[in-house]
C-alpha cells in the first residue's frame, strides 16, 4: 500500500506542475491575444481613416467644406468653358482668396487650403495622387 501511495503522491505532483505550466502558457497566450488585438484595431482604424479619405478625395459642383466635403490638397477638374471656382476663407462667396473664371476647355488644377471652395461648370474635382 505504501508503494501505490508514493506513485500517487508522484502522479499528483506531475499533475500540479502540468498545471502551473498550463497556467503560464494560458497567462502567455492571452497576452498574446490582447497584443493582436490591439494592433487590429490599429489597422481597422487605419483603413477607416484611409476609406474617408478615398471618398473626401473627390467633389462635384457647388460650396464645398474641407474635412466635410474635401480633404484638402491638389485637384483637378476636366475644366471647359464657363468654368469657374474660388477659393473661400468662408462660406460667404464673397470672402474669396482667389478665383478663375476660364473662356477655354482648359483642365483646372488647384491646390485648396482654404476652408471652403466653390465651383461651376468644372465638372468633377479629384485629388491628385489618390
């Protein structure tokens, strides 16, 4: 009987050191977990950033708002005749920074750093390198 109590007792510490061991690696693998999931929400917010940039990278006619309706930078726009855009400090048309009016069909770039542009007749303004 002696002997099945020493096999126990080494079959119950074998057991407890599994245990710890199993704890550890558990302690190990959930840190692991948390780190990867950290770094996905890392991109996940990255490639939010970069899909609101990609659809702000492109405007039509009419008041647009930087960070609203444009992100700002350089854009072209197919221009033509009667084409007209301005660059506006605010809102109000007649707060301009700068404008054209063309009489040709002549293709329209501009770098907006103004809070506000306007446009007519330039057809569609899309941003250079996207």
């Amino acid at each position: 009987m002696g002997e099945a109590k020493d096999q126990a007792a080494t079959i119950l510490s074998g057991a407890k050191r599994e245990s710890e061991e199993a704890k550890e690696s558990l302690g190990s693998l959930k840190s692991e977990v948390a780190s990867t999931e950290d770094q996905l929400a890392e991109v996940e917010g990255s490639l939010s950033g970069a899909e609101q940039t990609k659809a702000l990278s492109h405007f039509g006619e009419g008041i647009v708002k930087a960070e609203v309706d444009f992100v700002p930078g350089t854009y072209e726009a197919p221009g033509g005749e009667g084409c007209y855009w301005a660059l506006l400090n605010s809102a109000n048309t007649n707060d301009m920074a700068g404008n054209e009016f063309t009489t040709t069909a002549a293709q329209q770039i501009v770098t907006i750093t103004t809070p506000y542009f306007q446009s007519t007749s330039c057809g569609t303004w899309k941003r250079l390198g996207e």
